[in-house]
C-alpha cells in the first residue's frame, strides 16, 4: 500500500508539474528557425513561448529578461511534425492476422507506447486513417492525451475504414464457413454507408476514411480496382458534410482517384495511378494529396507482407513513373502533405520522417517537404490557426534537429528538442 501511494504522489508531482510548466515563459534560441511558411529560414531571431503558445518571433538581441532562454546553438528550430496517414494500433507487419489476435486495449497501450516514442522523435500532430481494432482504440487514447493524463500527440482521423464486402479493408482470406470480424467497416449500399458514417461519428471520429479501391497489403482484391459505386460514393460524401465531417479517400486506381474528387473528398490517400486529370481535378477542386511513398519503400523485396506480391509490383517496377506523376502534380499546384502510413508498436520511429527524403526524390524541393510537414498538412485538417507553423497565437508545438534540414533532410529522423503545447517533453542534452 505504502508503494501505491509513493507512486500515486509521484503521478500527481509529475502532472503537477506539466500544467505548471504551462504557464512558464522561453526562449527559443536556435542558430535559424523554419517556420513552416516562408520559403528560407531566418536567422537571428528566438521564438518566445508562454505557456502553451507562441507569442512572437523576436530579434535574438530583444528577448525580454523574464523569458528562460533555451540555448539551441547548432539547431535548426521548426513547427512540430504533422503526419497526417498512420495507423497507431497497428503491431505487426500483417495486420489483416494481427487484428484477430489482440484486444482492442491491448492495441491502445502499445498505441500510447507508440504515439509517445513519435513525439520523443518530433511528431506532434497525427491523423488516424482507420485502424487495426474492431473498437475505438485511438478515440479513447485522443480522449486521455486532452484531458492531460498522458502526455502525447494531438490526435484526429477516423476510427475504420470503410470498405465494401470483398475490398481492401474486409477479410478475404477465410473459408465461407467461417465468420471473421474485419478491422474495417464493411457496407454495401447507401443505407448501409449512412449507417457506418453515423456510427463512426458518434464514437468519435472526426474524419471519414473510405476504401475507393482496392489495396496494396490486403489480400484478396485488386488496388486497379474501382470499389465503391458513384452512388455509393455520393452518397458517403453527402452524410459526411451533412455533419461537418471531411472524407479522405484511399485510392490507388485511377478512376477510383476521378470519382472521387469529384464526388468531394478533402483529400486522396496514396493516389498510386493518377494521371493528368487526376491532376487538374485536384487543383480545379483544391484535394490535398497524400502519396504515403516511404512504406512501400520499407516493405519493398521483404517477406514481411501475406500481400507481398502486390506492394512489389509497384514499388520495384512502377515507383519512378509514380515519382514523376508525384512531383508534377506538384509543380501544377496539388497541394501535397506528408503521411507515412507504417503502422504503430514494431516500426522503428526514426523511419517515419524518411517520407520527407521520399518526397525530395519526387521533385519538393527540402523546404518543400518540410511544409508538407507541417503547414500544408494543418491546411488539410483544417488546423492552421492551431499547430503547424511559427506564428503568435498558435500552440507551442516546436521542434530543434541538429545543423540544417535543408541541407540533410535526414536530421529530421531524430530532433535534439521538443515542446508539445509549450511543454519541454525532450530537453537538449
């Protein structure tokens, strides 16, 4: 009893002490800052912070003697990361198995496992596209990190996916005998489809992930494969804006990605077969653009995937004509954000920012892909007055990699510094 009420006291300093900090005062003095807008970096300015917001941008000289300076020399300092495609409950590299064999509290700590091991390596935002658990997992993790009783990313997306019977999000691998819950939300038809929406809506989700086409890592459908009907997807638009909810779209076939742009999705998820009208219906209809190029890399000539065939035939054979595609829908105006899509608890968190590299290999230039990162990304959560750039008013949510991003994209794989809401989860050591 004596060790629980040690431990009980300690939890109750330590969060003590995390709404305290809150209302301490710093300064941020890097040798340059990137602010997620303008395209160079500045020099010469500190960044102050109060309590859980930025306050200004200030000429290093003219930092106020109340703010406790953070002496960052040999950094750059830079808005929090933003993926905006993950899946924090995911464990291990065939999730259509893995999802049967967990529970769904299970999955959420090593979630929370994972999601504080993001924020340690300078992800601060996360948008949740669906997930391995038949429950509300990343709901109820998104629920505690508000209310302050763990320390993580801020976190939005959408609980499932939503897939037709036999598409990329159901299980097609079993017997008709046998009756397998899928991780995904299976629905056929528009009633159905209302259905799931609601559903999804009122256990939280603030996104709606629809499954156009088939995958890539699923088994048993065909990512050149158009999913859901034109009513279908209609339809699942129409209810989503009905209640205020953006729909983002996984699409790899290229009619899959047309429809589904032009039915009204915020954005499109992997995008793998777009062509020049996907293209121009993407600036005509201003879709944010999330290509997720960095997991096929990773899983590339592994045997790690049941669908390893499939993520093989596009990553060794069609990835440079992909890359192409990615950057010219770039140079044309797409606005393009970054997303990883690796999964949670077994990936190394030093891999996610390897998508920055992915996209400069696409034609972004570094500054580029850092937006892509961070303000771009808030654009399409409809968060820009709150996290992704360096700007009075918004949350605190910084980071400092060591030397120059813009010369070596690698160093945003492990930031020296980080400050979530004005908090210093990880001091400079």
């Amino acid at each position: 009893m004596n060790r629980w009420l040690l431990q009980a006291c300690l939890g109750f300093v330590l969060l003590g002490g995390y709404l305290d900090s809150r209302a301490e005062r710093y300064a941020l003095v890097p040798d340059q800052v990137i602010d997620g807008v303008q395209d160079t970096a500045q020099v010469e300015v500190a960044v102050l912070v109060e309590g859980a917001r930025i306050v200004e941008l200030v000429a290093k000289d003219l930092i106020p003697a109340d703010y406790e300076r953070i002496d960052l020399q040999g950094m750059t300092l830079m808005p929090g990361m933003i993926n905006a495609h993950e899946h924090p409950l995911l464990y291990d590299d065939n999730y259509q198995t893995a999802h049967l064999t967990a529970s769904s509290a299970y999955k959420a700590l090593l979630g929370l496992a994972a999601m504080q091991r993001w924020l340690a390596h300078g992800w601060t935002t996360i948008r949740v596209m669906g997930d391995g658990d038949v429950f509300y997992g990343n709901q109820d993790l998104q629920r505690v990190f508000s209310e302050g009783v763990f320390v993580g990313p801020r976190i939005t997306g959408a609980a499932h996916y939503i897939s037709i019977t036999g598409g990329g999000g159901d299980i097609n691998y079993g017997s008709p005998e046998q009756t397998l819950i899928a991780d995904g939300l299976i629905a056929d038809g528009p009633v159905e489809i209302r259905k799931a929406i609601r559903t999804e809506i009122k256990y939280g989700s603030d996104w709606i992930k629809l499954l156009v086409t088939g995958a890539f890592h699923s088994v048993g459908d065909d990512p050149r494969n158009v999913a859901f009907s034109p009513d279908e997807l209609a339809e699942a638009v129409a209810e989503a804006a009905r209640h205020n909810v953006p729909v983002a779209a996984h699409a790899h076939a290229t009619d899959g990605i047309n429809q589904a742009i032009q039915a009204g999705v915020r954005s499109i998820e992997h995008g793998t077969y777009l062509n020049d009208e996907s293209i121009r219906l993407m600036v005509e209809h201003g879709t944010f653009y999330v290509p997720t190029i960095y997991v096929g890399d990773y899983y590339a000539g592994t045997d790690k995937l049941l669908a390893q065939e499939k993520n093989d035939d596009a990553y060794l054979s069609y990835r440079d004509e992909w890359l192409e595609k990615i950057g010219r829908a770039h140079a044309a105006g797409v606005k393009v954000v970054v997303g990883v899509d690796l999964g949670g608890y077994n990936i190394e968190p030093e891999a996610y920012a390897r998508e920055f590299a992915a996209l400069i290999e696409a034609g972004l230039s570094p500054m580029a892909a850092i937006q892509a990162g961070t303000s771009v990304s808030a654009d399409l959560l409809q968060w820009s007055d709150r996290v992704g750039r360096i700007q009075s008013g918004l949350f605190a949510d910084l980071i400092a990699v060591p030397g120059n991003p813009l010369e070596d994209i690698s160093v945003l794989e492990a930031p020296s510094f980080v400050m979530m809401s004005g908090k210093v989860v990880k001091p400079v050591q």
